[in-house]
C-alpha cells in the first residue's frame, strides 16, 4: 500500500486566499523549556486555510455543519481526474467526457497542482460543471486550488454542490498523484457549529 499526503503544509508563509493579510495563521508559543518543563503552542487559524472542507452552511443558512456531516462521505473511495489541460475552468463539456458515476468522489488535479502560491487566475469548476456533478449525485468533490470557483456572483458552484449536500474539498496537493482510483481519508476535525475545517486528506492507493 502506497499513501500519497495531498495537503497543504500550515505555516505563516503558506499560500492563502487572495493573499489575504487575515487569512494568515498565527503561531504563539505559550510555554516553552526556558520556564518549565513543557513545551505548548496555539494557532488562530481561518476555518478555510489550507487543505479544508467545506459543508454546506459555508454558503447556506442553516445549511449542515462540519460536526454533522456523514463520516462516510470522506473515508472513502475516490477517483483523481486529470484536468492538467484544462486552462481556465473545467465545464460541463469537459466533464461529459469523464466516467462520473452517482456516489463518486471526485477530485480534479489541474495545473494548480503545481505552483507553490496563490495565483488570481486558478483553475476552478463553472457553474455549468457544478451543475453536471449535481446531476451525477456524487457525494464529494476536491480541487487543487484554495477555492472551488472564482469570478462567478453568487457563488453558483458552492450553492449547487453544497445545497445538495455534497462536499467540496479544498486545497489539495496532486502534483506526485496520477489519474485513477484510490481510496480517500479526508478527515476534519469535529467542531460544532463550523462551516469548515483544514483537514489532512491522504490518499491510499491499494488497501492492507
């Protein structure tokens, strides 16, 4: 069994979302050897930073939140897309030429996978490949970007995935990961009342 660590490290240097001065995560070491015997740290960190999950109160009111959502949904099978020829956005079009089938997670690996910052014209899903996925009734869907969409009012992709409960997945590393099925462990941490949370997703390709 090979397992592939598609997250983002978390440091004060990391790429953030739109560069983002208060998107930075703040590190604070509170006790340290020079006064005790411990060592103990804090972070203030956004809910969206890095490698994260996103349920569906990110974009909708009284939507469900990262402690409820079905646990199944993100230890599970997967399968990785290539999309590194895509230039701009991935649509329907792109996606009619991909087996999707209903209870798939999917996650695009584009371009995005490898720059180590955060650029403005990242690749994302339209609205019209949102709807398609929707469509499909998968029940995830991760990106290698820190948002699944841009420069789309009303956030029309978040609205149609989220709004039918499925999960969009942030933030991911899959320059080292080729096209095919694996198996994926995208776990957040249980926090009540969040709309999302960093997680560690890994990838296993083969199981024990």
């Amino acid at each position: 069994m090979k397992i592939y660590d598609i997250s983002m490290s978390i440091h004060p240097d990391m790429p953030i979302y739109k560069n983002k001065a208060e998107k930075i995560p703040v590190f604070e070491v509170t006790r340290d050897f020079s006064s005790g015997s411990v060592f103990e740290s804090k972070i203030t960190i956004d809910m969206h930073t890095g490698t994260h999950l996103d349920s569906p109160l990110h974009v909708i009111e009284n939507g469900k939140t990262i402690g409820s959502i079905d646990l199944f949904k993100v230890i599970t099978k997967c399968k990785v897309i290539d999309m590194t020829h895509i230039e701009t956005k991935i649509t329907r079009t792109d996606l009619e030429q991909v087996n999707i089938i209903p209870g798939d997670f999917v996650l695009f690996k584009t371009k995005n996978s490898y720059t180590n910052k955060y650029e403005d014209s990242f690749i994302y899903l339209d609205e019209s490949g949102a709807q398609y996925l929707r469509d499909k009734k998968i029940k995830g869907v991760g990106i290698d970007s820190l948002g699944i969409e841009r420069n789309q009012p009303g956030h029309p992709t978040h609205k149609l995935l989220l709004g039918s409960d499925i999960l969009i997945l942030e933030g991911l590393r899959l320059a080292e990961v080729n096209e095919g099925e694996y198996f994926l462990i995208a776990l957040p941490l249980k926090v009540d009342r969040a709309e999302a949370c960093p997680v560690r997703a890994v990838l296993l390709d083969g199981l024990p």
